[in-house]
C-alpha cells in the first residue's frame, strides 16, 4: 500500500539517504500542464546576463519559481506564532508598523535548520512567506497544533495549476537606482537594505524591498499579479537606455555564490522523536517527501546532512528574549552556533581543466562541470565533501561559474577553525554509488580549492542609495 504520510515512507525504506540519492530530479517535478510561464534558459545568452548585473543593469522576473504562503489573522497571534517558530526577534515589529521584511528562519527540537525564507508584515494582520515549502508547511503545523487563531493559506506553489499571487521583480546593477527612479511614479523611495517602503509604477502601487540578488545595488519591487506585463514592459521601455538585459535561468542560478545565499538543504524533518507527529501531518505531496541528493558526500545518517545556523551564516540572527523551538539545543550546544561558518571555496582553475580535460581522454572521465550552473542538474541539493589533511571538514553545496570573475566557486560550510580566508583544502567532486540516471558514469575526483569570505564578491549590495 502506498504511503500516505512522510512517517509512512520512511517506516518502508532502510535507507532514507540513498533513497534520496538514487532518486532522479525527474522533469515532472518541476512541470505541471498549463503553466503560466515557462523560465528560459538565456533570454539573450547567460555570460552578457551576468556582466549586465556587474557593468549596466539586469533584471529578474521571480514571479514564477518560489512559494507565496499567506497568514492572515491578529498582529500578537500571528507575531505569537512567529516567535515560537523563528530564532528571529519580532520585538522591533510589537513596537512598529507594516511594512516590514525578515530573514524568517526556524530550527527543529534538536536546534537543526528545518529552512528559511523571508517573511513580509504587509500590512495590519496580512503576513506573507517567499521562499521554500519546508518553511511554510513547518508554521502552517505549528498554527494549528498551537491553538495560533490565525489561517494559513499556501497561496501559490510552482508545482500547483494556479497563477501566481504576486508579480516580483529584481532590479540590480550599477545603472538600476537610475532606471528605478525614472520609472516610478514620483520620487523613489531611499530604502536601506532589507527595508521596505511603498511606491507605485504606471499607477500600479507596490512594494519595495532593499534586497537583490547579486552583490551589486538594486531593489526588490512587488504587487499584484494582475499587473505583471504592464509593469515589466515598463521597466523594459526605461531600461532601453540603462542597458538593461533580462536574467534567464541558467545565469539566475548562479547568483546564490554571489549573494552568499545557501539554497535549500535537507530540511531538518526525518529523525527527530519529537517530530513524529507532524512527520505523520506531512503529506506525501510535499517538498520534504520527494527530495534528491547529490554530490559526493554519502553518508548512512541522514542528520548528517543538516545545516547549523552557524553553518548558513544565520548565527547573528538567532536572538534569546523569547522561547523559540530549538532554544534549548542552541544553548546545551555551542557549536550549533558557532562551530561551522558559512564559506566559499574557490575552485583552483587547473583541477577545472582537468574535469574537462577528461572528456577528451581515454577511459574513465570526471562528473562533468556544467556551465555556468551546476546545481539542480539531477539533484535538489548537492553535498560536495570538503577535507582537511584526509578530513572531513566541510561541505560545498552551491557550486558554479561566474564569467565576471572568470572563476568556479562554491558555497559551503566548514568547521570553525578552517574558516580563515586563505586556507587551502580539497573538494571531492563526483555521485559515487548513485542509481541516478541522470548521473552519468564517471569516477570521483579531488579540486584544490581556496577558502574565501562568503559572500566573496563585496560590491554595493547593502549601500543601494550611496
């Protein structure tokens, strides 16, 4: 009988974690029939998408590809619930006013990241979460099982049949405050990062955000689906003398190592004692149920692919004046926040070679190197050991081409004491024993690579108005 919950499926399989690594990233995943947009690869082709955000202007049209899950209720229930679920504080937001934006992050009992995602206050009790479905389904169980008088609704997911609730536009590089600023309706708004303010675009009113995707300035507008075309060709039509270039899938990807970003790791769901009832809660249509691995790190315990706060850079976030599940894990163990820090590893451009090389030679070839992303190609989420002097001492798991920096790098953690930019260590590339026919047959090798900050590229970013 098929299982109808996630405890379900993991009481049938012996091996949750090659489970998922010999599970395919079938394109029915990520298809459905009748969908409202189909993200291209290039809309002109990716290497002048990248230069554009670092020399003119680009923009990216998220619309489409990240869930929108509204709550909807009380400010203090829905700020109530937040807290219980959040490391963050939302004593600036008891003391403030809509609209507000936050790097929305929640733990597991044992003090593991479930996921995170950025958390907007609209206005008076009207809360909406963008990112991934782990996150949202994570409150939507606290909601009901904690008596929260609050509804949650998951208003749009890529996977369902539905348009999108919001139209969502990024705006970054050099030129983009110009461009903004001639297309906007009156003056436009100085926003510091990761603030927000109001504005509105041919009559259309949204939201703004001091937020992009890449280290460069730029902002972060929203609003209505309704009026996605209206405004995009608007932007279009301004940007024609900005050098604006829209970003299509293949360079977008690539972003996260430039922003400094990790993008979904194994939420931290399938083994906690304490989880079992809402593992039994969990359908099995969601995220967390269907999930592949990747990369050469394979381990038999799944909490060994878990991310640590410390690990995704969230260490600085986690504030101790409420009582957050996980609170206790973090304060019984002091490496869950300090003990690994949030990386980059810079691929040394001969081992680069040598992958490609290898295509070219006789007998066994190296997992090939794609370009310009890697992630995503046959897995959700990519584990790439990192070792020490024979070690396991990291993870990397966002690895890519930059064309502006003429170099492959990617994110990643790594224990504390390897943190320092500079330290050289050594990248296990490859799927060893996968099934995955999406992986094709090779052998697993070693890159040299440096320890950099992350993110490593410091631009503009978080002084847009300077």
């Amino acid at each position: 009988m098929a299982p109808n919950n996630l405890q379900e499926m993991l009481d049938g399989v012996d091996d949750l974690v090659q489970e998922f690594r010999n599970r395919n990233l079938e394109e029915s995943i990520w298809d459905y029939p009748d969908k409202p947009y189909d993200f291209p690869a290039e809309f002109t082709n990716w290497i002048s998408e990248q230069t554009a955000w670092r020399e003119q202007c680009a923009v990216i049209d998220q619309s489409f590809h990240m869930t929108h899950f509204r709550v909807t209720g009380d400010d203090d229930e829905a700020q109530d619930l937040f807290e219980r679920v959040a490391v963050n504080s939302f004593a600036d937001w008891r003391d403030g006013d809509p609209p507000k934006a936050k790097q929305f992050v929640a733990l597991n009992p044992d003090g593991y990241v479930i996921g995170d995602c950025i958390l907007f206050w609209l206005e008076e009790g009207h809360y909406l979460f963008v990112g991934e479905e782990p996150t949202h389904n994570w409150t939507t169980y606290q909601a009901e099982t904690g008596g929260y008088d609050v509804d949650c609704e998951m208003v749009y997911n890529p996977l369902g049949p539905r348009d999108p609730a919001y139209f969502r536009f990024e705006i970054m590089g050099p030129n983009s405050i110009d461009l903004m600023s001639e297309a906007v309706d009156g003056d436009l708004p100085e926003i510091p990062f990761f603030r927000m303010d109001e504005l509105s675009i041919q009559g259309v009113d949204a939201y703004a955000l001091g937020h992009q995707m890449t280290s460069e300035r730029g902002i972060e507008i929203f609003g209505d689906y309704e009026h996605h075309d209206e405004v995009l060709d608007h932007i279009f039509e301004v940007g024609e003398d900005y050098g604006l270039r829209q970003v299509g899938n293949q360079a977008y990807i690539t972003t996260a190592v430039e922003l400094g970003w990790i993008p979904l790791p194994l939420p931290a769901v399938y083994d906690s004692p304490e989880m079992a009832d809402y593992r039994e809660w969990l359908p099995m249509e969601a995220m967390e149920a269907n999930f592949s691995l990747g990369g050469s790190y394979a381990s038999d315990d799944v909490s060994a692919y878990y991310a640590t706060l410390g690990g995704l850079g969230y260490d600085h976030i986690a504030k101790f004046d409420h009582d957050f599940i996980g609170r206790e894990a973090l304060e019984g163990d002091e490496d869950l926040l300090d003990g690994e820090r949030k990386v980059t590893f810079v691929i040394d451009d001969e081992d680069v070679l040598k992958v490609w090389g290898s295509l070219l030679d006789d007998g066994d070839t190296y997992r090939f190197m794609h370009v310009p992303q890697v992630p995503y190609e046959s897995e959700l989420s990519r584990y790439d050991e990192v070792r020490k002097g024979g070690e396991t001492v990291g993870m990397a798991k966002h690895l890519s081409y930059n064309y502006n920096e003429r170099e492959y790098a990617a994110l990643g953690w790594i224990d504390a004491e390897y943190a320092d930019p500079g330290t050289r260590v050594t990248m296990r590339w490859g799927d060893p024993d996968t099934e995955k026919t999406q992986v094709e047959s090779h052998v697993v090798t070693e890159l040299d690579a440096t320890v950099a900050p992350a993110p490593y590229m410091k631009k503009d970013r978080q002084k847009a108005f300077a």
